[in-house]
C-alpha cells in the first residue's frame, strides 16, 4: 500500500476498528497519533514514506512460574503495551531498523550467520530472525523499518520476545505472505535468541506475544507446543491487572536464575532425564531421600514447585474456560506462595536488609486487604510482581505502591486479543 495513502486511511478513521481492538476506545486518539508519529519518523529517517504498520505485544505471565525451561505448563497473555513499526521493502539487501532514540542497525544479508561479538544485540536479533526464515523458505529481503516502543525494558513484560515476534510478523507479511503460524514465528524468535543472541530462553515470552489473548501452553513437546486461545474479560469481572516494579536491580543475579535450571538438572540427572517433565511426580516422591542427597534440599524444593506449579497452571486454565474467577484467584495466591516458598525466587541467596521484591509482595497484599492476588511476575529475585486489583480499589492501590516503591511503580496493564500483527491489515 502506498504511504501517502496508508497516511490518508489513517487520517480518515480506516484504521479506527483494527486500533480500538488493540489499545481499546478510550485510547484510540492516542493510537492515531502514535502511528502518526512512527510514520513520520519513517519517512524522516528514511526519505520515503513506509508501506506498513506492524505492532507486537509484551507479555504477561499468568500461571506457571519457571515451568516452561522444564516442559511444563504455563498460562500467558500479550497486554496492551507494545512495539509498533512503519516498516518499507528496499532492493539493497539490507535490514535497516531504526528504534526511536537509538542508533540506526543494518544487518547485511548476505550473512546470515552468528556474527562473533554480535550477542546480546538488537543486530543479533534481527540477524536470526532473518536467518531462520530464510532457511525455512522466506524470501527475505531489504526492509527498512521504523519504531517506537511502550514497553519497559526489564518491566517483566519482556521487550525481547515482543521484537523478535514484531520482527518475523513483519517479515512474514512483506514477503511470506503471512505464511507462518503464530506459533512459528514464536518459534523463530526464540531460534534467534538461543542461537544468535546467545540467551538459552524457553517459548513462553515469544508464544504470549505471537499469539496474543490469554493462552495456556503445554510444552511437553517444545517443537510442537499446544496452545489454546482462552477468553478473559478482566474489566468485565470487576479487576484490573497491574505489574509493579519491585524496584531491585537484575544486576549481578544471573547466578540466581541459573541456580534453578542448575538444581533442577541435578534431580533430573538422578533419573536419567534431562527435564522434569519426564520423571513422573511418583518417581520424585519414592526415591526422594536420594534425591535430596544428589540435589540438595533447595532443588527438591524447586522440583516440587514445578510440579504444583503444572497442575496450577492446567486448572488456571479450567477455572477460567469455566468462569470461575474467585477460583482462579485462589491459585494465584497459591502460586506466589509456593513461588516464595519452594521455588525461591523472591529473595537473592544471603540477602537481609535489602529485600525489595518481598517488600512489594507484602505491601501489595495489605492494600488488597483480602481481595484480588499478588505474586511474582517472571524470573523473580528482582523485577516485578503482578496484582489482580478490584476496579473500585485501583487507584487507591496505586497510589499507596507508588508512595513505598516511587511513583509509576505500579501500571495497569489489559490483555489485547491478538498477539503480532499488520495494521492495515493487507497480509
């Protein structure tokens, strides 16, 4: 389509529908104006105007707290913040991405091998998306692409998976056809992440984003996960979902997220197996004096956090296919408290005065005062946590977790009902 009148449409309400869908009517003038922004900043980068709107949600974890790395069952949805993209087709072979406050990327396509020193970039990204499309069959070619992101790095909602699902909708749409899956472009963003970036992530955070709504996803076969659409109407129901920033920094923790796959391999490894999935919960419980001496009491915990976790995040998903949200919310608490509990993830190793994620925890379930949930969000040890708030007691919320942990530490976030997508809809 050609800029001038993809401008027009806009303009003229043509993308009203498809906005409202995405950010809801009370933010759809805002929704103009921001693609109004982005396809300027296109046409001033680049000298041209852009051909398409691209957009893909962060994520939200609902259910199932580091049980994806183990094959496990988790429940996710893509919220209402996002990266969106004014996006062109060029003849030079190259992917030019431009992100708004942030130095211009080319990636040559001539190589699209891990390039030595390009881990952990937004290059490396884009280069294995591109990579593994092409070996799947897409004709993949120059793109220059404009964008601008809400969706706050190291919010928990991750942004990673969001580009990486926004890179291969893209791709997919200028030049596939829109030939991939939902699925499969989850599946390539996480390819790009493991293989070029160099971030051994499971597909949880690229399947949430893809694939948009509420979804409950079994990785029992990660190269095949199942996934199933499920419909929540949060405002509806009477609550709101808000991601809080504990406030704790990510910096020198790497060793604490590891220590979870690490323990859990341990357990794993006294049964020849190489996830939990594959040793039956009977097995754990029978032998589990030997167990604690090959993993230590701290694994045994983890493991048996993750096999709660599973049938939490299975009747998660039942509670809600039935309507029953109180029920919901009850396992919600009973996820954070096995989080905290046996997973562990909420306080770093040897930490005493400095615990900001449990802090945020506690002061979250005062103000709720016995209604809604509160739990971890994520990886844990730093980061964020997730409240389900009633409507009537949002504000009021907020405002008392802004006062302890800083203004805007609390932001309500809604679910939007599909994942990585062309907005002027001509995929």
């Amino acid at each position: 389509m050609e800029g001038q009148t993809l401008k027009m449409r806009l303009r003229q309400g043509g993308l009203d529908e498809t906005l409202q869908s995405l950010y809801g009517a009370a933010r759809l003038e805002a929704a103009r104006s921001r693609c109004t922004g982005v396809l300027e900043g296109f046409a001033r980068t680049f000298g041209k105007e852009a051909e398409a709107l691209f957009s893909a949600p962060g994520r939200t974890e609902l259910g199932g707290n580091h049980t994806d790395h183990q094959h496990g069952r988790v429940l996710a949805a893509g919220v209402d913040l996002d990266i969106l993209a004014a996006a062109a087709v060029n003849d030079s072979g190259v992917i030019r991405v431009q992100s708004e406050g942030y130095p211009l990327i080319l990636v040559d396509l001539d190589r699209l091998t891990p390039v030595p020193g390009e881990e952990n970039t937004t290059a490396a990204l884009i280069r294995g998306v591109a990579a593994r499309m092409k070996e799947l069959g897409c004709p993949v070619g120059g793109v220059e692409a404009y964008m601008v992101s809400d969706v706050p790095g190291g919010s928990g909602l991750s942004s990673s998976a969001a580009f990486e699902v926004l890179m291969g909708t893209m791709l997919n749409g200028l030049f596939w056809g829109g030939r991939a899956s939902a699925v499969e472009i989850a599946q390539i963003g996480q390819y790009a992440e493991n293989v070029f970036f160099g971030k051994p992530c499971g597909l949880m955070d690229q399947t949430a984003s893809s694939v948009g709504g509420v979804v409950a996803i079994d990785f029992a076969d990660p190269s095949r996960p199942v996934v199933e659409q499920i419909s929540l109407d949060l405002a509806a129901g009477g609550y709101a979902l808000c991601i809080i920033d504990s406030g704790a920094d990510h910096a020198d923790l790497t060793d604490e997220y590891a220590a979870v796959t690490r323990e859990l391999k341990a357990v794993c490894r006294h049964f020849g197996k190489e996830v939990l999935r594959e040793v039956p919960e009977e097995d754990f419980l029978a032998q589990l004096p030997q167990v604690r001496r090959a993993a230590g009491d701290r694994g045994v915990l983890r493991a048996f956090h993750v096999y709660g976790e599973n049938r939490r995040a299975a009747a998660e998903a039942r509670a809600l296919r039935a309507g029953d949200f109180d029920e919901f919310l009850r396992l919600v608490r009973e996820s954070g408290r096995s989080s905290a509990m046996y997973l562990q993830n909420i306080v770093p190793t040897g930490a005493v005065e400095h615990q900001e994620m449990m802090t945020a925890l506690a002061l979250a379930e005062r103000l709720l005062e016995g209604r809604g949930a509160v739990r971890v969000h994520g990886g844990g040890f730093a980061g964020t946590a997730q409240a389900f708030v009633p409507l009537e007691s949002l504000e009021k919320f907020k405002t008392g977790m802004g006062a302890v942990l800083g203004e805007g530490s609390c932001c309500a976030v809604t679910i939007r009902p599909v994942g990585g997508v062309r907005l002027d809809g001509t995929m």
